[in-house]
C-alpha cells in the first residue's frame, strides 16, 4: 500500500464525497493501522484477502482494544477504501466486501435537566474575566444546538444581528441558518460590545467569533474545558460537556412538543434516523413522568 494511493484516496474523499478534514484524518488513521500490519506481515495491498483483513482486524483489536463502535468505523473504513482502489482497478477483487460489519447498539444519548441548564447559565457572574464570552458560549450551545466545532469555527461576520440568526458550517460542509434565542442573543451582544473588544486590544483583528484572550480562535479544547469548569464551579455533580447540551437541546425541544422534523434540521443530521433517537429519550422520560404521577403505579 503506497502513498501515493492513499493520497489520492483521500483527495476523492474531500473533493468527490466533500467529506471533512476530521474524518478525513480518521481513514487515514484506519489506513496507517493496515499499512503497518502490511509491513509487518510482508504483505501488499494487491495480494491481500478478505482472510487478511479479518486478521488485520482481529489483531488490531486484541491490541487495543476497540470499542465495538470504533471497530465498525474501521471496517467502513477498509470497505470504502478497497471498494475505491477495486473500482480503480488497482486490484481486481474487492476483498472487503464480504466482510460483515458489525451493528453498535445505539445508547440513548445523555442529557441535562433543564434545571441544571438553567442553575448552569445563571451561576456566571458576567463582571468576572471572561464571564461574558463563556455565558455566550453556552446559551449558544444550547439555544442553537451547536457542534463544538460548529462554536468554535463560527466567524463574526456569519451572525445576522437584524434576524438573530447564525449560519454554521457543520458535517460534510454543510451550512445551515439557526435561529438564535432572545437570552442567547442578548448574552452575545453583551460579549461582542464589552468584552470581545478588549481581548482583541493590541493585537491584529480576528475574524472568529469566540476568541482566546491571545485575540486567537478558541480552540475546541478550551472550549470544552472551560464548559467543564464552569459547571464545577455551578456546583453540578453532573459531567457537563458541549455534545451533552446538543442532546439536552434536542431533548428538551421534542419534549416541549417540537416537531422531529424541525429538530433534524436544526441539528443539520442528513438521516431522519439520526435524529429519531431523541424520540426514545422522550419516551422514557414519558415513562418517568407516568411511573411518578399515575395513581396505579404509585407504591401505598
């Protein structure tokens, strides 16, 4: 397995598929693992079978020990992979093919009251240092039901302050236009007037809208560690991220009688399947609900 094919392999992926650089990264993490294994077992690409990739699998898992999920995403890997090079013809058998990949059981996703949201949003004192970038951050995250890549990437110029909007650019390039809610909004203003200005003082222009106080785009790590920090310092025992207050979004949306259509738009999911998940949460926290106050499920 050369370079040079997965090189272009992955340009296929960027460019005819559109697919993003992070998982972009991901299939060539898949790739380096087998091209590895191919070295080390004397083997190439062209002389491979499916027995060799089972093993290749098998072996991989052994050594670190892959989550089911993590294995499934190999597999589609190597499948999508030999299917491209088999279509090239490169080799003259797709030897992934037959190759059964596994289902993940899909969890239900975790999400966060609406109490610690709330317990969560009013704990920022906004005259602390940068109290009022983080309160921004977070109304966002959950009035818009943002990515974390999606907050950090966002751009200054992509807010639409007539219409309280903001386009994001998610999965596979995508853009999609959000609305942004009326404590979000004003959380925002009150960022970009007061405080934004003075973390840009001294340095070049940024044209992100979230920046560090370098006056630099807010890496996704900082984000998620300040996320973490704040709800430590909210007094939540919970394990709060940003993907969490995504679900919580979602959740607290459908719960609150909101369209399952409506909702996959505005979490920019391509499959209508993806977002039927949240539809299971909301059935359990009807159970909830039916097991507390219905008169023959109480216990006397």
């Amino acid at each position: 397995m050369t370079d040079e094919i997965i090189d272009e392999f992955l340009r296929y992926l960027a460019i005819d598929k559109g697919l993003s650089e992070t998982y972009q990264q991901s299939v060539l993490q898949s790739l380096n693992h087998l091209k590895k294994w191919c070295a080390t077992h004397s083997l190439q690409v062209g002389s491979l079978t499916t027995e060799h990739l089972s093993q290749f699998i098998a072996e991989l898992d052994d050594t670190h020990d892959l989550a089911s999920s993590s294995k499934r995403l190999l597999l589609v890997h190597i499948k999508i992979f030999f299917r491209y090079i088999f279509l090239k013809e490169i080799i003259s058998k797709d030897v992934a093919e037959p190759l059964i990949t596994p289902k993940v059981e899909k969890k239900l996703p975790e999400t966060c009251s609406i109490k610690h949201i709330e317990d969560l949003l009013k704990s920022l004192d906004t005259s602390d240092k940068l109290a009022k970038r983080d309160k921004a951050i977070l109304e966002l995250f959950y009035s818009s039901g943002l990515r974390l890549s999606e907050i950090s990437n966002a751009k200054l110029e992509w807010v639409d302050f007539d219409e309280q909007w903001i386009r994001v650019i998610g999965k596979g390039s995508k853009t999609r236009m959000l609305p942004i809610g009326g404590p979000a909004f004003a959380a925002l203003s009150d960022y970009l007037e007061k405080e934004r200005p003075l973390l840009l003082k001294g340095k070049p222009n940024s044209a992100y809208l979230f920046i560090s106080i370098r006056g630099t785009q807010l890496s996704p790590q900082r984000i998620r560690d300040m996320v973490k920090k704040r709800a430590v310092k909210a007094g939540l025992s919970q394990n709060i991220y940003p993907h969490l207050m995504r679900h919580s979004f979602a959740t607290h949306l459908l719960e609150n009688g909101a369209n399952l259509k409506v909702i996959q738009e505005l979490l920019g999911h391509t499959d209508l399947a993806t977002t039927q998940i949240y539809t299971a949460v909301n059935q359990k926290h009807l159970q909830s609900i039916h097991q507390q106050f219905h008169p023959r499920q109480k216990k006397p």
